[in-house]
C-alpha cells in the first residue's frame, strides 16, 4: 500500500519538530506563525463531553489511551511516552497497527509503552509513563475512566459522545491539545487533499448509496445489522463522494445507537442500496454464503454483486474506521474496491 504525499511532507516536517522518541517539545517558527506555541495557546481550556480540563503549559510527555488517538500526534512528529496496544486488525501480534509502525519507522523512533487495554484502561500502566497530557478525544471513556485518569494529568475526552468523534475532530481536539493546532488544521487539509485525488480517479462512485453492514453470523442470518449515520464508518462515504442510503438516513434518525439490526424478512429496506460493504472473511465464504440464501440474495446489491466485504481480522478491515494515519494508508485499496463494486450497478 502506498502512503500518499501528504505524510510524506509531514515526515520531513517531523525533523523541525523534533520529538521523535523522547516526548520532549520545542517551539518552532511555524508553531509562532500559527498561533500554536507555547505562549499563543497556554493555560488552555477544552469542554468536553465529560467535563472541562487546563492544560497549563505545553506538554512534553504526551500519553494516549484507547483507539488512535496516538496517530494526530505521531502524524505531525509527536511520539507520545505511551499509547494503547492495538487489540484489532493487529495481524503480526506486536500491539502495532501497520500505519503506526511505518509512522515509528519514518520518525526514527522506538514503540512507546504499550498499555494493554484488554480489560480496560491500564491506569497503572499510564501514570508510570508520567505524562502531562491524556490524548482520548476518540474514545470510549466512563466518566470513571474520565476522574481516575485526571488524578494522573489533565484528560481531553471526546467532545459529545462516546466513540463518535469524526477524524477531523480527532485531529483537531489532540493536536490542539498538545499545542499543534495550526498543523493539525495542515494535516487535515493534506488528507483531504489525498482524498479527493484518489476518489477522482473513480467517478462512478459518485451519488451511489451505500450503507456499511454489521458482522455478520453466517451460522444465522436472519437479521441484517447495519451501522448508522452516527458511526464514523458511516459518514466516511461521504468524504468518498458517496452518499448514504436514504432507509439508513431515515432509520437513523430516532436513534443514538452506533448499529442498527432488522429481521431478514424486512430486508425490502434496503432496496434503495447501490453498494453494500461490511465485514467478511478473505476466503469469501460469507459473501458466498448470503449471496445463495433466500432471502438474503434477493436484496438488489447482493444480487447484482455490488458488494464489498471487508477482511475483518486484517488491518484493511480495521481502516475502514477513518483515524488520521490509516485513511491515507488504506485509502487506494478502499475505493478501488468499492469502485469496483459501483461498476456492477446499472
């Protein structure tokens, strides 16, 4: 997989910057420039969903808990003392997402202490990195999580729900955080840039709906889940010059919830779907297995092949959930992909 142009400024940008590995700072001319140094943006304030927190002065030891809120600072140079052991798509078993490893590798830098989240936050584990800031603006924090943490250091949580917080506001919240704001605000306009040029190459993605399937059972199939417009998965079609399908807008609409399920017998709501992907298996057998059953197979995209599962054990299927390294490292494969499946539509 190719990575795109925009972290490749970034990695030479990281030499300015100059953090790589020891989770120490220093001011530069672009931090000034920007309004992101020390002086311009210290004591800060961030409101969040689980209350208010001070940062007083520029962290220098920077911690992350929970999913990729390791990858804002990392993208722009900054190697935190600590970050979460990626627990999925991690398929070499070394807490590493591939896009974080490559990342590591360009900053010349050694892998952070890894907390083991496995049976939730490891608190013992982040005060021992004594770091200054907690970077968790993309995560699934209790507010127990939230208070016990803030006995350590001062905890930017996500700005209104759990697990719901878009890539930009990823970027923006941690960057911010950690005095980077005027770069985080370039990271996101170079992924964006990165995006439209590779969605350029696939016009016929353009307008078709879609909606991103659940997991699902292939032992029992007689619900269909499917993910909402609240899930970030969900609203990255949008950036893919995709748009969501009308019945997953509308079923979206009376509910919070990340996932939605319906019986296979009221599967005719999906007959407005142009695309579907999801998560399967690399050997196809799922797809395989719904394309002959007999209810399943009479949706429109399933019978036509306009389907797109994910292998959901590998790190492609991990990135389909948009974070600041992984969109431009998944991205190409992606929309080929669901490229691909758009061509079946008549």
């Amino acid at each position: 997989m190719k990575r795109p142009h925009s972290l490749r400024i970034l990695a030479a940008a990281a030499l300015v910057v100059g953090l790589a590995g020891c989770g120490s700072s220093s001011e530069t001319k672009d931090e000034k420039d920007t309004g992101s140094g020390p002086s311009a943006a210290f004591p800060m304030t961030i409101e969040h969903a689980l209350g208010t927190t001070t940062i007083k002065a520029k962290p220098e030891r920077i911690a992350t808990v929970n999913w990729a809120n390791h990858e804002a600072p990392l993208a722009l140079g900054v190697v935190p003392v600590g970050m979460a052991a990626a627990n999925f798509g991690d398929d070499d078993g070394d807490g590493l997402l591939p896009w974080v490893e490559e990342r590591l590798t360009e900053l010349k830098a050694e892998t952070p202490v890894l907390f083991d989240e496995t049976d939730g936050i490891d608190f013992e584990g982040v005060a021992d990195t004594k770091p200054d800031v907690i970077l968790a603006a993309y995560s699934g924090l209790t507010q127990q999580d939230y208070d016990t943490l803030s006995q350590i250091a001062p905890v930017v949580a996500y700005p209104e729900a759990a697990w719901a917080t878009p890539w930009r506001e990823i970027i923006r919240l941690n960057s911010k955080a950690i005095g980077l704001a005027g770069e985080g605000e370039k990271l996101i306009t170079d992924i964006e840039g990165d995006i439209t040029e590779v969605v350029a190459k696939y016009p016929q993605l353009k307008d078709k709906s879609v909606m991103f399937m659940t997991h699902l059972d292939p032992n029992d199939v007689s619900q269909v889940g499917f993910y909402t417009t609240h899930d970030t998965r969900t609203l990255f079609f949008e950036d893919l010059g995709l748009k969501i399908a009308d019945s997953i807008t509308a079923a979206s609409k009376d509910t919070d919830k990340f996932g939605l399920t319906v019986s296979s017998e009221q599967i005719d709501m999906f007959d407005d779907v142009d695309i579907i992907t999801g998560y399967g298996d690399e050997k196809g057998e799922l797809l395989a297995k719904i394309s002959k059953d007999p209810l399943l197979s009479k949706i429109p995209a399933i019978e036509r092949g306009s389907v797109y599962l994910l292998p959901d054990t590998k790190p492609l299927g991990t990135a389909a959930n948009p974070t600041p390294l992984s969109i431009t490292w998944v991205l190409e494969d992606y929309v080929k992909a669901l490229a691909e499946a758009a061509d079946k539509v008549k």
